[in-house]
C-alpha cells in the first residue's frame, strides 16, 4: 500500500476516479432504494469518500465530498429530486454528513503529511549514510597522497644533509607519483560534478575511431607496455559523430580500469564495430573478471569491488557511463565466458563514408 | 647557453610564478612576473616581452579579454595557461591569436618544450625553402616531400595541408582554421574532409600512422606538427 501511495495517478486521473466512484456508490444506493434507507446511502457514500481520501490528494477528496453530498441530497433526501431539504432533522443530517466528509480528508491528508514527513527523514538518514561512506572513502584517496607529500617534503627539508642520495631521489619520486594519484582523484572528482551538475556540454563533431583508440592507448605509456593489447577496427571504418574529448574519457577509463584491475601480461582487447545506426565499442581482458554478484552495481558511484586494491575512487566506470549516456548512448558489462570482462559501448550516431572521397 | 629571451609571467598565484621563474632561469630565461592584468599590460607596453605566459583566470579581467587586447599591438608568442580542460576555451583562446595552451597541472618539461617551440623562428621561412622535421624533408620550392631520403607523392590537398602544418611547426592549428586555409571559408564545418586527409596523410608520412610523431592530435581542438 505504501508503495500505491507513493505512485499516486495523476491529478486528473484522480479527479475522474473519484466522480465515477462516487457515482458507482449513488448508483447501486439508487437499485437498493427502497431495501435499504436514504441515510443508510449516506453513510455508503460516506465509505466511498473515506477510500478516496486514504489514497488520493485533498482537491479530489474535497470534490468527492461535495459531488457525494449534492447526490445525496438531490437523489436520496425526500423530497428527491430537489436539492430542497424536507425536514429540520435531515438539514442537520445533511450539514453533518459534508462536515464528515470534510474531516474526514483533513485528517487523511494530515496522516499523510506526517508519512511523507517520515519518509524524508528515512531518505535523509540514509544520503547521510551514502555521504559518510563517500567522505571515508574520498578523504582516504585524497589525505593519502597528500601525507605522502607532506611527510616526503618535510623529510627533505629537515633531513637535508643526513639522508643519502638514494632515498632524496626516492622520496622526490614518492612526491612525483603522489601528485600524479592527486591530480588523477582531483580530475575524476571534477568529472563527476560536471556530470551531476549538468553544467557540461556535449560537442558532436566527425571523429577517427582509429584516432581516439589509437590516441588514449597512447596516453597509457609507459605501463601499457606490459600488456598485450590489440586493437580491431575494420579497414575503410567510416567517421562517426561524437564528442572526441567526452569519448576519450570513458575510454581511458575503461582501459585504466583494465590495466588498475588486471596484472600485467593481462591481453586488452579493443574493438569497433558498425551496426546499422550504432557505433559499438568494446573493450575486453582476460584477466579474473568480476564477482558476478557485483556486475549490477560496478557504474553506481563510488562503488569499488569488495576488497579490491586502493587507487581508485570508485568514479570511473560511473563517469564513462554518465559521458556514454550523453550521447545517448549505453554501456553494459559481462563477464566472458572463460575468463575476463568485456565492457560494451553502443552509441547510435551519425555515420560519414566519406573515406571513400575521391583525393582532390 | 644564454637564451636571452625575455619571458613574462601574468598569472595571480604566487606560487605558480614561483616555480615558473625558478624553472625558466635554469633554463636561462630572463623572467618577469605580473599578478595582475593591469600589471601586465603595462609592463608589455613599457618593455615587449619575448614571450608571455598569460593566465585565463586573472582576479581583475578575464584572460580573454587580456588576450585580445595584447594582440591590437604585441605580436610575439603568447601561451595560455588555463585550469580548465574545456576545449572551448582554449580554442577560443587559439583563435584570438594566443600561440599555444597548458592545462594546469603540466609538467615543466612540456613547458620549456613549449616555450622554446613557440621562441624558435620556423626553420620554414622564406630564405630556406628545404625544412628538415626529423625524417622529413620538405622543399617548399619544389612541392616534394622525402621520408628518410626516397620521395613520398602526395596529392594537391595533402602536399597543402602538410605544408600549412610545417609553416606552423610546433604551434596548435585548430581544426576551424586549417579548414578555413586548406579548403576555404565554406568548408568550415566540413571536419570529416579534415579528419579523412589527416589518416592519408599520416599513412604516407608516418612510420606507425597509428602513433603519429609528426602530425600530433590535440584532442577536440586540432592538430600539432612536431619536428622530432
């Protein structure tokens, strides 16, 4: 029932409901005639702008009420069919039955008030629970970096003329790769606030899938050397229209996921493919795979694979779907069969075979 | 080695000047700093710098702004500094004269790289018409490319393209203005004729086309061509 008050029908459904209701109830009031008396149809009626109040806004309810009750009196008080009322007795009656149906929705509404009042307090305590988690696990990723370069610099400065030339050129590349995590954490953060923001926006132009693969492989050097990778785009692939920059983000982080999440020798595989209006990029390892029961929840945000090694933030697969969905395009992830996963990005977009364009 | 050459900083950080000074004098610059617009401008009007760093996000006016003005008078290379990776932004900036662009955080490598590309008169002028860019040579005169001695044939297009990108070594043409110089003003919007002739062109002067050394993507604003 909770869950049928939360998805309420439309306003004007409501209203309609609550007409044909209240007619339906005056209608078999009406075939009992005679059965059963005109006050006992009052109290019928009654029942009908009760439910009506148990689910729907106070506009309909208040109309139930005043339909119900001009029924009544035209239909049921003698002398019927008149609004005239006969006698004294019945002019309270009629009085009393409005100021029940009437108080009857107030207080219906005000249970619902305080339900809804109750709700959001739920709500509130469990984003206050997302937020903990989240401030946790960024405060983790940010102080890390931050303390290595706080305590690598200090020991430079204060430990200048003791320490050997070994650990100064150590230390200075602890502060290097520090920096590098920082900035990487700052940038993923900064992403993620453009997207949820909306504050971005999307700029189609015809792009080189070879290009785009091609060039954020690139941008994984030195370390992508340890694995194998192999890229698949059709010969006379034609141009796409995408958002170059938006796109080389999700793929490097689809690959940076790979290459954080697999061990080196691990082979990547990245694939394009046309398929009618869509563009289908895939990018697949061999190496463990992911926990099946985890699949479902690897693009919420923050998430991280139980027990998975520190260095991300759990952003980056969330940041690749949100850029992918602004084209309007989605991505899924499966696991292959032996093993491994295989991230699949379908973009439909407009297509250019202008490769074929004789060569001035 | 004495470069000589006077570069100005107009950034508003203290500490980015810093180590901007610190990094361009071991590399034998002569530094100036401005922390703000006003400054700057100023100080480009008393002594023209050989080169300016210029900050986008500067407290009294937009870097923008600052740009376009400089560039009424001052035509040496000037090099945005910007936070923001928005491309528009820096295309913006490209196309209202700035030489070339740096993301904060980059590397100081990347910026004496940049500084001196930009310094470096294009070994393309007018008095040499043979370039050398590593293992190319273009003749300007005979319209002939060489890859490591044996002549490569390029078609019109590509030999005109090729050479605006050389005239241009070590600058970001973006891609607007290479399709407004190699097709005209009514192909401006045509990017896919770019983006064809630009795998051509890399499957003949490329050693791996797929990791172009010479003709070098600058993500959603153009193209680079590196001599080595």
């Amino acid at each position: 029932m909770k869950n049928f008050l939360l998805h309420k029908p439309a306003r004007n459904q409501q209203y309609i409901i609550s007409v044909v209701l209240v007619i339906t109830v005056a209608i078999f009031g009406l075939a009992l005639y005679g059965l059963v008396g005109y006050r006992t149809a009052a109290f019928m009626l009654l029942v009908a702008v009760s439910i009506i109040a148990m689910f729907f806004d106070i506009a309909p309810v208040l109309l139930a009420a005043l339909l119900s009750a001009l029924i009544w009196d035209f239909f049921f008080i003698p002398p019927r069919f008149t609004l005239t009322v006969g006698t004294g007795d019945d002019q309270l009656l009629l009085l009393m039955y409005f100021v029940i149906a009437l108080v009857n929705a107030a207080l219906t509404y005000k249970i619902r008030q305080m339900e809804k009042e109750v709700r959001v307090k739920e709500e509130k305590a469990n984003e206050a629970k997302f937020y903990n988690t989240l401030f946790n696990s960024l405060s983790h990723e940010l102080r890390t970096p931050i303390t290595t370069i706080i305590a690598a610099t200090d020991n430079l400065n204060t430990n200048a003329d003791r320490l050997p030339e070994n650990i100064k050129t150590e230390l200075l590349s602890e502060i290097s790769i520090a920096s590098i995590r920082l900035n990487h954490q700052v940038e993923n953060l900064l992403s993620m606030s453009r997207l949820e923001s909306g504050a971005f926006q999307i700029k189609k132009d015809w792009c080189d899938i070879n290009e785009l693969v091609h060039k954020t492989i690139q941008s994984f050097e030195p370390a992508i050397s340890k694995y194998k990778i192999a890229v698949h785009i059709p010969e006379n692939f034609p141009l796409f229209k995408l958002d170059f920059g938006l796109m080389e983000h999700v793929l490097h982080n689809l690959i940076g996921n790979a290459i954080q999440y697999t061990l080196p020798g691990t082979g990547i595989v990245i694939q394009a493919l046309h398929d009618d209006d869509k563009l289908v990029i895939t990018v697949a390892d061999n190496g463990k795979g992911f926990p099946e029961g985890e699949i479902d929840k690897a693009f919420d945000k923050f998430y991280r694979i139980h027990g998975s090694k520190p260095g991300g933030t759990g952003l980056g697969l969330s940041i690749a779907k949100g850029f992918v969905e602004a084209h309007q395009g989605m991505i899924t992830l499966k696991n292959l069969p032996m093993s491994g996963a295989i991230f699949t990005i379908e973009i439909p977009t407009e297509t250019s075979y202008i490769t074929r364009l004789k060569n001035e | 080695m004495n470069n000589q050459a006077t570069i100005l900083i107009i950034d508003d950080e203290v500490q980015i000047r810093k180590l901007l000074t610190i990094t361009l004098e071991s590399f034998d610059y002569r530094v100036q700093e401005a922390a703000t617009a006003k400054e700057g401008v100023i100080m480009v009007a008393n002594h023209p710098p050989d080169l300016i760093l210029l900050d986008l996000g500067l407290p009294d006016e937009s870097g923008h702004h600052v740009l376009r003005h400089l560039r009424e008078w001052y035509s040496n290379p000037i090099i945005i500094l910007s936070v923001q990776s928005g491309e528009e932004d820096i295309i913006n900036a490209l196309d209202h004269g700035a030489n070339d662009y740096l993301v904060k955080p980059f590397r100081t490598g990347e910026l004496v790289a940049r500084v001196r590309s930009a310094l470096r008169k294009s070994s393309a002028d007018e008095n040499n018409p043979v370039m050398r860019a590593g293992d190319l040579t273009i003749d300007f005169s005979a319209r002939t490319i060489k890859k490591n001695n044996v002549a490569i044939k390029l078609t019109a297009t590509e030999y005109t393209l090729l050479a605006l990108f050389a005239k241009n070594e070590g600058k970001v043409l973006t891609h607007q203005y290479v399709l407004n110089q190699v097709w005209g003003p009514s192909y401006k919007s045509e990017s896919q004729y770019l983006r064809v002739f630009i795998a051509q062109l890399r499957k003949k002067i490329e050693t791996d086309p797929n990791r172009p050394a010479h003709i070098v993507t600058e993500s959603g604003v153009g193209y680079r061509f590196v001599v080595n």
